[in-house]
C-alpha cells in the first residue's frame, strides 16, 4: 500500500494508507490525539467525540474522519482544547465518578485524558444518577456509576467473543449499559473473565474481582507520564496478560 500521500497534523507532516482515518495515521506516526471510545482494534464508533479536530476550518472526529491529502489538521488549539475539556466534564457530570474512591484510579483513560486537557473541574452541576454496582459474577463486577457509554465491551462480545453479553438501551440522557441475561446480571450471562470485553473498558465500570488495588495507587499507568506518552490503558492491560 502507498504512503505517499500526507496532511499536516499541527504542522507536522504525517503519511497516510488509502482508508486510514485521521486517528489511524496520527496513531502509527507516534502522535496523539486524545480519545476514549476508540481503540484500533475495533471498528470506530464515533461517540465520545473527545478526539476532535478542525480540519480545514470544519471540526470531525479523528477516528471516523477519512485521512485527505494535503488538509490541515489542528490537534491543539486552544479551542478544541476547550471543546474537548467542555465534553469530558460533562461526562464526568453525567455519572458517578468519585475518583478517589476507585478502584481504577491511575489506570482510568477519562481521568488521563482529563488531566491531559488540564480540566480542573466538573464546571456543570452533577446529575448524580441512581445506579447500581452488579457484583453477581464470581470474577467480574460492573459498576454502572462510572460508565461513559463507549461501547468497546459491546463491540468486543459482540465482534471478538460472538457473545453479545452487553447492549446499549434507551436514548439521549436516558442511555445505558445493559446485560443481556435472563435476568440482566452479569452471573446469568455467558460472560467470562477471559473475554475480550473484559479487557476494554477504558474507565473503572467493568473490573476484574480479586486484584483490587495489587497495584498501589502512585504506581499506575498514568500516575507517572501522561496518557499522550503511554497510550491506551486496555492495550497496556492486554500486554501484561501476554
Ligand atoms: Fe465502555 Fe466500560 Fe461502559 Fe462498556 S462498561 S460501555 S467499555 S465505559
Ligand atoms: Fe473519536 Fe470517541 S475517540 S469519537
């Protein structure tokens, strides 16, 4: 395949394959552009539009947006540093995300991709949503409070385990994670802890049991260099295991 076609990514040059996003490309050159419901494994999906970008004056999403010859890419204005900073609050807003209090803490991509876009606080009012924590499955709990609706456990049960344990119900404010089980918990699912979707999440809503805090909160992924430099924590997890 030819590499020799190129855009400009602030105002590096970066070479591109026919059928690379602008995510796809950005990524094999070494450079970063925040994002959280996209991981190269997975068809992109669009949805948290945290990678943003403006190209050519007109803003899209890096990881859904088609690579064009010769465009201008802007990764870090201060306006779609804003943009982005203005979309993590509020998904901090819309669910539970007591950071200190989880178990995830350090080797969360919401809290590294936060930091990274220096947001220093929630700015909106929190909705403090009722949700609940399913703990039914003897190695997997799924805390509801901290799901930002990537869908990349849907997308690995569906596409990598052919499970289909997770779905999305409901629309707009009122979309959110379901089981799909005879009863809706996660014990009565097929789900198994060896399942890709048990190693993508890239927020603390589907832990593993058993291992809490093995790692010590100030030697996790993101506690000594930003998310910019080490890079998705579900690619990390995945390397540990091999
Ligand atoms: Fe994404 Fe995790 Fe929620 Fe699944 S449980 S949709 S992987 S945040
Ligand atoms: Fe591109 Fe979520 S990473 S929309």
């Amino acid at each position: 395949m030819s590499t020799s076609k190129t855009f400009k990514l602030d105002g590096k040059t970066i070479s591109f394959n026919d059928g690379d996003t602008i995510m796809d490309a950005a990524l094999r050159a070494g450079e970063y552009i925040p994002h959280l419901c996209h991981n190269p494994e997975f068809t992109p999906h669009g949805s948290c539009r945290v990678c943003i970008v403006d190209v050519n004056g007109r803003q899209v999403s890096a990881c859904t947006q088609p690579a064009m010859a010769g465009s201008e890419v802007d990764n870090a204005s201060d306006n779609i540093m804003r943009q982005r900073r203005e979309l993590l609050q509020m998904l901090f807003v819309e669910g539970n995300h007591i950071c200190p209090a989880c178990e995830k803490s350090g080797a969360c991509q919401l809290q590294a991709v936060a930091y990274y876009t220096n947001m220093l606080s929630p700015h909106f009012t929190h909705f403090f949503p009722r949700r609940t924590v399913d703990a039914s499955h003897p190695d997997t709990a799924i805390d509801f409070d901290r799901c930002i609706l990537c869908e990349l456990c849907v997308r690995a049960s569906r596409d990598v385990d052919h499970k289909n344990v997770f779905a999305i119900d409901g629309r707009g404010i009122n979309s959110h994670l379901v089981v799909n089980s005879p009863t809706g918990k996660l014990g009565d699912s097929s789900f198994a802890a060896s399942d890709k979707a048990a190693h993508v999440c890239p927020v603390g809503a589907i832990l593993p049991k058993h291992t809490g805090y093995d790692k010590p909160i100030g030697d996790r992924l993101y506690d000594r260099q930003p998310v910019s430099i080490v890079g998705d924590v579900a690619a990390h997890e995945q390397e540990q295991e091999h």
